[in-house]
C-alpha cells in the first residue's frame, strides 16, 4: 500500500518476536495433512460465508467528497484514482461475477462522504443508491456485510484550522448520527457491520507517522485518534443496536499484533516458558502504545464477533515488505493459529473480513505464491481451526476485482484482474483463482483435487 507505512517502529516488534518466515509454495501434498488434520473434502458448517471483501473510495469512482480524493487532488499519490474499478455503476454486473462463483455474502463498504456531503445535510439520493446496492445483493442470495467507514470520510471533517477527522471530539457524535442514519435505512436489510475498517492500521499511517491522509503526526494526535475510534465504534455499537437489537457488529483489525490484554510483568515473563510473540508484543505495546487500537482496547461488550484482516502473521518479512503488498509473505498456518488464539481469548465467533495476496501489475511472484494456491492454503488453515472448535461464520476474500491500492494501481489483489489505470474499458478479467473458489464456495468444502494440487508444506512461522 502506497504511503502505509507503519515501518521503522513496528520493525522493532518483529525483530523482538524474532519469528516468521514465508512458506514457499511447494509441489505436494502437505506434511500438514496429520491424522488429526481435517479430512480433504470435508465440509465448512452450514451457513458459512463465502463472500468477497470491496471498499468504496478503492471501487466505486465518483466519490469526490471525502478526505482521500481531496488528497489525490493535490497530487500527494503516486497514481490518480481515475474512476476508480466503476463499481458505482457496475455493481449489479460485479454481483453478478460474485454470484457465478457460487458465493454468499458480499462486503462492501458505505462512503460517510456520499451519504453526509456537508455536515448536517442527507444526500437521499445517495442514501437510495446504497439501498439499491444492498437490494442487488440480497437478490442474488449474497448477504451484505456492510462497512460503515472505510478508511475515507468526508472532507468537512478536515476543514479546520484544529484537529482533523478522528482526532476532532466531535467525531465520534458525528458519526454516530450518520450510523443511525444507515442504520435506520437499511434495518432488517443488513445484519452485519463493520463499524471501522481497521483502526490500527489507521490510526499509525494516518495520526501518528503522518504518511496517509489526514497526514497528522506525533503521539498526541496518535493517542487523540485511537481513543476517538474507539468512542466512534462503541457509539455506532450502541446506535445499531438501539435500531435493531438483532445486528451483529464488529471492528476488524489488520492482522499484525492485537494484543492478547498482556501487560508488563517481568517476573511473570519467564513463568511459563520462553516469553512469546504476544508477551513481548504486550511489553513493547505499553512501553510505546504501538500499535494501537488493540483489540483488547475495545469493551468487549462492543463486539458481537471478532473481525480481522489477514494478510500476514507476525513476521519481520511482513514488516520489512509493508510497502510492497506484492511482497507480504504469505503465512497461512498462522491463519490458524491467529483464530484459535483470539477464540481462546474472546469466546466470540470469527469473521475473516478479509485475506488475499497482491501481485505486482499480475507478474508472477517472486516467492512463486499463486492466488488460487494461497486461496487453497489459506482456507485449509481456516478450516483446521474450525475442526479444532473455532467457530467461524465466514470468510470474504479482498477482493473481487483490482481496485486502488490507496494510492497506486500496482499491487493487484483481484479475483478478476481490472487494469484501472490504463483500460477505460475497465473489463474484469477471471484469474485462476476464480474457478478455484468456485468449487470450493459451491461444494461448502476443499475439494481433494484442489488440496493435492495446491497444498505447501506448511511451515509454522510463530
Ligand atoms: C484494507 C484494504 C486494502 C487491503 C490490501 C486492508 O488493509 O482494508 O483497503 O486494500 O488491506 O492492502
């Protein structure tokens, strides 16, 4: 992601972890296939979803109200957003090429900015437009998992001579009046919110090292932000409850360290055992406040699920590689392990709102990881957690198509491929993972076939 950096200081966590490493894709069937693995062929839980993950600002087009377009306009991205992938317009094609892959659910995202252009004032227009997206999804039998704010917000909010977007006190109020807004609109339409797209990854980039919008720097805005966001997601928490007591929300957190409660004690350190990735994890978290929001920030009362986005697990790779999305090393046993540990500790369902791997403008990787075989993966780990009791209610894949990489076209993480920066055609083009994913939603299970084709030696990177 262009301008995500959270670098030289989350570099520090990984070297203290001191761990993780990628798994080359191999040829075989996997050692990881044990007598106490999951049965090839054998079936997700009923009612799984199988669905993809998008977002506004990166698909839609059009939307020139909120604090990143202003940003593209002063030309602080590599890349122009241009239309973006037109989802605004194709949305009822895109849900078709969802639909073909025998999916059901649909994560999508609701621009702030387009619903709320100036404060106080409704866009109905706007509001009606998102209706007749999530009517479209219902439609063809995919669930909406709507997204409430995803990264952009409207550009008021930035006006000011004092603190911007989430570091203004009045956020979290403001918010809350446009979630009760959607809320009210699309009550027993949609069940599942995400109430904030990744407040950890946010709340670093964004209010602390200052390299994505709203550029603000230094550990008082860092510290402003992270307990706005947390008031704005426990508000939105309570206000969609209030409208429907049956919604289920969450927050999802990008997959690097949330924080398992672990606070420093040095005599308890060595009590059981070597300290772990998360202990240490949890010394330099209170040392530092980085990364923050952790998930164990949030009243637990506030999340119906646990939400993440898993890219990577905990690894030095990872952290050295954070600019280049076609360079995050893929780890999926730590999708395993990620779940069983955060069930450990929650005791709540999980939802993987998102996982996926880039490419570099669809060249083949470096590391030889394909889509359709991290796909494979990936699910085999998920799906080994499931065995192990984790009860997960469904994974979105990021993401349907190429969309803006938050700054530049290259990193391709696409189920369709879509050139946005250079087709005016925008035309969606399956890659092989399509196919894959394919049999894999429709038969609810990974099909042998696919696992003696795509599995790797897993090698355990925590
Ligand atoms: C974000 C997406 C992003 C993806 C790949 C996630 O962090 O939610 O918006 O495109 O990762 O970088």
């Amino acid at each position: 992601m262009n301008g995500r950096v959270f670098g030289a200081v989350l570099v520090t966590i990984a070297l203290l972890a001191g761990c993780g490493q990628a798994s080359p894709p191999g040829t075989s069937a996997s050692g990881g296939l044990s007598a106490q693995s999951v049965g090839p062929g054998e079936k997700f839980p009923a009612g799984f979803l199988w669905g993809v993950a998008t977002a506004g600002f990166q698909s839609e087009g059009g939307d020139t109200n909120n604090n990143w377009y202003a940003s593209e306009q002063e030309g602080r991205f590599k890349e122009p957003i241009k239309d973006a992938v037109d989802f605004w317009n194709r949305y009822p094609s895109d849900m078709d090429l969802a639909k073909g892959m025998g999916l059901d659910a649909f994560r999508m995202s609701i621009e702030w900015s387009r619903v709320e252009p100036l404060p106080g004032v409704w866009d109905q227009a706007a509001l009606d437009h998102y209706g007749a997206m999530i009517d479209a999804a219902i439609a063809r039998g995919l669930d909406p998992v709507i997204t409430l704010n995803h990264f952009t917000y409207p550009a008021w909010l930035d006006a000011t001579n004092g603190p911007k977007g989430w570091d203004r006190p009045d956020a979290p109020d403001l918010f809350a009046q446009y979630v009760y807004k959607v809320a009210t609109a699309f009550k027993g339409k949609v069940h599942t919110w995400l109430t904030l797209n990744e407040p950890n990854a946010l709340a670093i980039g964004g209010f602390l090292t200052g390299q994505i919008p709203p550029w603000q720097t230094g550990p008082e805005n860092y510290d402003d932000a992270i307990k706005g966001m947390i008031a704005a997601h426990e508000l939105a928490y309570r206000t969609l409850h209030m409208v429907d007591p049956t919604n289920q929300v969450s927050t999802n957190l990008f997959y690097y360290y949330f924080g398992n409660g672990v606070t420093y004690d040095p005599t308890a350190l060595w009590a059981d055992g070597p300290p772990t990735v998360q202990s240490l994890s949890g010394i330099l978290h209170d040392f530092t406040g980085l990364p923050g929001p952790r998930l164990s920030d949030f009243d637990p009362q506030t999340l119906d699920f646990i939400a993440i986005d898993f890219y990577w697990g905990i690894s030095v790779q990872g952290l050295l590689n954070i600019r280049e999305a076609y360079n995050w090393p893929q780890s999926p046993p730590d999708l395993e392990k990620a779940c069983e540990s955060l069930y450990a500790q929650y005791h709540k369902p999980i939802l993987i709102a998102e996982n996926g791997m880039a490419t570099r403008n669809l060249a083949p990787r470096a590391d030889g990881w394909t889509r359709e075989a991290s796909l494979v993966n990936h699910l085999y780990y998920l799906h080994q957690a499931i065995a192990h009791g984790v009860p997960v209610m469904g994974y979105m894949y990021w993401s349907l198509t190429d969309n803006y990489e938050w700054g530049d076209w290259t990193p391709r993480f696409g189920l369709y491929s879509v050139d946005g920066l250079n087709d005016p055609s925008l035309t969606r083009v399956p890659t092989a993972a399509v196919a894959v994913y394919r049999q894999i939603a429709t038969s609810n299970s990974l099909p042998d076939s696919l696992l003696s084709q795509y599995m790797v030696s897993g090698t355990p990177s925590n």
